[in-house]
C-alpha cells in the first residue's frame, strides 16, 4: 500500500500558497518555507542568507508570491515529444492523402 503526503500550503493575501515549492515575491527574491509556524499558525519562511520571517510579514512588504516553476520531468518531457510526433505524423498523413 502507497502513502501519499499531502501538500503544505496555506493562505496569504487571499491566495492559496503552496509550501512545498521555493516561493518568489514580486521584487524577485526567493523564499523557502522553514517547516516551522509561528505561536498564531503562520508559516515561516526565509531567504538563503536571512532569518526566518512570517509569511505574511514578507507578503506585506514584498508583495505577492508565487510558487517557483516546477521542474519538467523525464517523463512529462518523453510523453508531451511522444504526443507532438504524432500529431505531425497524421498531420503529414493527411496532406498526403489529399495530394493524391
């Protein structure tokens, strides 16, 4: 039998914010979740050189975040080439039937 962990994420400026992923604020700086909450339940986060500091405290002052892009897996990448061959193969099929 499988486990599966759900994803941390919480709420902060009325967006859902996903935890488990580096966050990026709108200045471009770049944010990890610590696993640890603050006494009120808020996350906190902190940069590669700072201390940590609440989630909202960072939302306040450096704007909207968002989740960092997720990198694109082996398989994702073999089945969107796999799924972009066959389209151009019927598509080639098709002109050919109609050149004909």
């Amino acid at each position: 039998m499988s486990t599966y962990t759900l994803p941390q994420s919480t709420v902060a400026g009325g967006l859902a914010v996903d935890l488990d992923r580096p966050l990026i604020a709108a200045d471009d700086s770049r944010w990890t979740w610590t696993g640890s909450r603050d006494n009120t339940g808020m996350p906190l986060v902190q940069t590669a050189e700072g201390a940590p500091v609440r989630l909202s405290l960072v939302y306040a002052i450096r704007g909207p975040l968002i989740a960092a892009p997720r990198p694109v897996s082996a398989a994702e990448r073999h089945a969107a080439l796999t799924a972009f061959t066959r389209t151009v193969a019927q598509l080639l099929s098709r002109l050919h039937r109609r050149a004909a």
